[in-house]
C-alpha cells in the first residue's frame, strides 16, 4: 500500500510564508507577530511594514511598526493608546481594538484604519465599506 503526504500540510507551509520572509532574523517581524495582533484584516503585513508586501530588500517599518517594535513587539493597552501615524485616531482605535486586551471590539473582523498609515479611521468611506459589507450580509443571510 501507498501512503501519500498529505496536501494539507503543503498548504499551510505556503500560508506561513506570506509574510514570513527571513525569519530566521528576530529583528524582523513574522506571522507570530501579525497573530498577536487583535484585528489583522485587511492591512496584514502592511500594518507594520511601509509596503502590503514587504521582501527581503523592502521591509520598511511604518510608525506603528516601530513603535510595535519598541514595545517589545506586544499588543497591549499602551501600543493602544498612541498615536503612531499622528493622523488622530488611536492605534487601538485604528485595529479595533480600542482597550488593547487583545480582545477585539465587538463583532469587529477589519481594522477600521491601518494603525501605521496617516488614513481615514472610524468615518468615511471605511465605516460606509463595513456597513454595506453588513448591509450585504444580511440580505444574503435571506
Ligand atoms: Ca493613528
Ligand atoms: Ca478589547
Ligand atoms: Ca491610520
């Protein structure tokens, strides 16, 4: 008999990768980091690096990345209450997770704006993205 691997296992390899580029270097962030993060969607590695995809020759940290990184690479009420990108809307505000418990607001599955961009946060065409994804939801639910 033949026992195959599983394509399972290659999946997930491939998934871990995303953002996982040279790893091997603790400077840098990884797929742990972007966990430890409440609301990771739809910002991903660009919420801490300057590029969505950052490679081994351009992985820029944005202000949220550094200041992430200068708080000892942690999510907490103190990451939460600055301001990284100076653009008036709180970190924790930002990731959606405005205490910094790592427990997201709410129902919130997005970010309401990337914590280390200067963007639109909790007005605007973000909130109007959320509430017709919601508005959607529901009539697909029907
Ligand atoms: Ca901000
Ligand atoms: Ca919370
Ligand atoms: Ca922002």
């Amino acid at each position: 008999m033949k026992h195959g691997l599983s394509a399972g296992s290659l999946g997930t390899a491939a998934a871990l990768a995303v953002c996982a580029f040279l790893s091997a270097n603790p400077v840098q962030a990884t797929d742990v980091d972007m966990a430890r993060l409440p609301v990771a969607e739809p910002n991903l590695c660009h919420s801490c690096h300057m590029t969505a995809q950052p490679t081994a020759s351009d992985f820029t940290l944005n202000p949220f990345g550094v200041d992430y990184l200068a708080n000892g690479r942690l999510w907490d009420s103190n990451l939460a209450n600055q301001d990284s990108d100076g653009d008036g809307c709180l970190n924790g505000v930002e990731v959606g997770d405005s205490d910094g418990d790592g427990e997201p607001d709410g129902n919130v599955e997005r970010q309401a704006g990337n914590p280390g961009v200067k963007d639109e946060c909790g007005s605007g065409s973000l909130v109007d993205e959320k509430t017709w994804g919601a508005l959607k939801a529901m009539f697909d639910g029907r």
